[in-house]
C-alpha cells in the first residue's frame, strides 16, 4: 500500500510538471531572471560592479559617444576623442549597426544605411556588403548589442521596469517575420532609383518617392530621426525653449510624427525589450542571415545546463529567444546578439562563448 501510495504521488507530481510545461509552451510566460540580493552584492561588491553586464554599458556608451563624435568637440573639446574615432573610421567606414553618416556630429555609419544609399545612387557596394559579411560570419551581431545607439537607448530604457511583456512563442514568430517585410520593400525601392539613375529616368521618379528616394528607411529610421532631422530642426531654430516658443511644434511638419514614433520606440521598451530590434529593424534581418552561422557564438554547458527546471537564460534575453530550442553546442538563431545576458543570469554558469 506504502509502496503504490509512493508511485501515485510521483505520477501525479510528474503529471503536474508536464502540465506546467505545456502550459509555459502555449502563453510564453517566462519567470524574470533572478536579482542579485545585498548580501550578494556585499559580499562580492567588486564582482557586481566589473562583470559582463556593466562591461557592456561602458562599451555601449562609448559606442554611443564615439559615432556621434563630433558632439564631444562642440561640448568639451574632446578632440583627441574625435581623432581616435576618426581613424577607426578610416579603417572601417561602416560596421554592421543602425547609425546614419548624413548626420551633422556623426563620424561611424551603419552598413545598412551605406547599402540603401549606394544603391539608390546607382552603385554596387562592394566593399560595404564585404566588410559586412567578414565582421557578421566572425562576431555575429555583436555589435547590435555592444554598439549599435538606437540598441543601446532601448537597453537602458528597459532598465527601470523589472516585469517585462514577452509574447508567446508563435506570437513572436509572426512579428519578427514583419522586419523581413519592411527589408523588401526598402530594398526594392532603392535598387529601384539606383536604375532608373542608369536610365536617366530618375528625376520623375525621385520626386514621386520624396523622403523615401535616396534612403527608404530613413523616415522611419530612429537613428536618422535623432542624428540628423532633430539637429537641423535645432539649427533652424524651431526647438521650443519655453512655453512662448511651444507653437514651434507646428512648423515641424512631417518631422512631428517622426518624433512622436521615436517616443513610442523608447517607451514601448520599457515593457518589450529591444522590440524595434526584434520586429521592425530590416538592418538587424539581413545582418542576422550572414551571423546565423558565425565563427563565435553562444552554447551551453550539458553538465551544468538544467533545461527541464530552469528558463533563467530564456527570461533575460532581450531578444526572447527560446534558447533551450537550440543544440548544447551552438545557439545557431539569427537573432541573436551576443549581448551575453544569459550568461550573465546563467545560476549554473552553464552558458559559454564558443567557436565553431
């Protein structure tokens, strides 16, 4: 009786767990990655302070400063900071991220924003779409997570909100399908003016697209919105300074709806992180088709990994990548960023950066 008492208990225990599975495999739910308590950090105050995780915002602020280089001379003189990017930027014109060159403080641009313009202008980006895939078949996309700006406003915009809104598994799917979309059309269009330049047929065609001729991206580029159109509204003196000046608004035309969609990127953060990067950012869809399969990537450790109990990986991935999917040896997702928040969170330290 003890003994078919014991194994009921089990089955019903075991039943309960599978049910609980299923249940997390349909909503998407996923518990938040634990916090590090006082004690911990007491503790190992030196540990807390220089890891992966703060390691990443000194790069990412770095990044942010240094693609915009030229705002550090108008504020502080920093003149050997703009030299030091300067040259990176000899060495490397464009690195695979979201950053417009057209801006008035800008020294870095991003290849995406290099490919449009080249090829609305009736070029082959040689060298752009070579640079591109040598740095994406290597590092992956990195650099969306370690230097990309509109990435790195989006990350500390998730910083205050601990609960976060992560769709279902299938729900996600759909919406990362919609950057794909938007790629398409963008490159449709400007592949489109870059002929009609070699036709010479360009001129009727440039002005029925408007904005969208030479870069299609650009009204709906956060990046460009911020470095280049929200600079010439400044330079034209149409910021509002005072409640006096609050009727500027009205001059700003199509440049008001672009602001308002830049607000709702940053605040929508909040809940969904990096939700620009996951479903509407085309860069980051074709960067991911060359990083799917890159030199350095993400695995996990199978003697530590406890995958049937823990999701701790999965609930800090900004990404929200089902990375339990994927095999011990290689995390082969395109959307991965190598922002390396699971092995940060990782209670195992079974998360490990790998070459393959």
């Amino acid at each position: 009786m003890t003994e078919d008492a014991e194994k009921l208990e089990k089955g019903e225990t075991e039943a309960a767990q599978t049910e609980g599975a299923s249940k997390e495999e349909e909503t998407g739910a996923l518990a938040e990655p634990p916090r590090p308590s006082y004690r911990e950090m007491l503790s190992s105050p030196l540990g807390y302070v220089f890891n992966v995780r703060m390691l990443r915002r000194v790069v990412q602020i770095v990044f942010f400063l240094g693609i915009n280089a030229y705002v550090m001379v108008s504020l502080f003189g920093g003149q050997q900071f703009v030299a030091f990017w300067t040259e990176f930027s000899h060495i490397l014109p464009s690195i695979p991220i979201l950053a417009p060159l057209q801006g008035p403080a800008a020294i870095l641009a991003g290849s995406f924003d290099t490919l449009q313009r080249e090829f609305s202008s009736g070029l082959f980006p040689f060298f752009t779409i070579g640079a591109m895939m040598i740095i994406l078949t290597v590092i992956g996309r990195t650099a969306c997570a370690w230097a990309c700006p509109i990435g790195t406003i989006q990350d500390f915009a998730t910083l205050p909100k601990r609960n976060k809104i992560r769709p279902a598994p299938s729900t996600e799917e759909e919406m990362r399908r919609v950057k794909a979309y938007i790629f398409i059309i963008v490159m449709f269009l400007v592949v489109w003016v870059g002929i009609s330049r070699w036709t010479g047929t360009s001129d009727m065609l440039t002005a029925a697209l408007g904005p969208f001729a030479v870069a299609a991206f650009d009204p709906f580029n956060p990046a460009y919105i911020l470095f280049v159109a929200l600079p010439n509204i400044i330079s034209q003196h149409l910021w509002p300074v005072s409640l006096d000046t609050l009727w500027y608004i009205l001059q700003w035309g199509w440049f008001l709806g672009q602001f308002v969609f830049v607000i709702v990127v940053v605040m929508a953060s909040v809940w969904f992180p990096r939700w620009f990067c996951r479903w509407l950012c085309p860069a980051g869809w074709i960067y991911g088709v060359f990083s799917k399969d890159a030199l350095i990537g993400i695995g996990r450790n199978p003697a530590k990994c406890t995958p049937e109990t823990c999701n701790v990986c999965e609930a800090a991935c900004p990404m929200n990548i089902r990375i339990r999917r994927y095999p011990y040896q290689h995390m082969h997702s395109p959307d991965c960023i190598m922002c390396l928040e699971c092995k940060s969170h990782c209670p195992n330290k079974a998360i490990v950066v790998r070459f393959s």
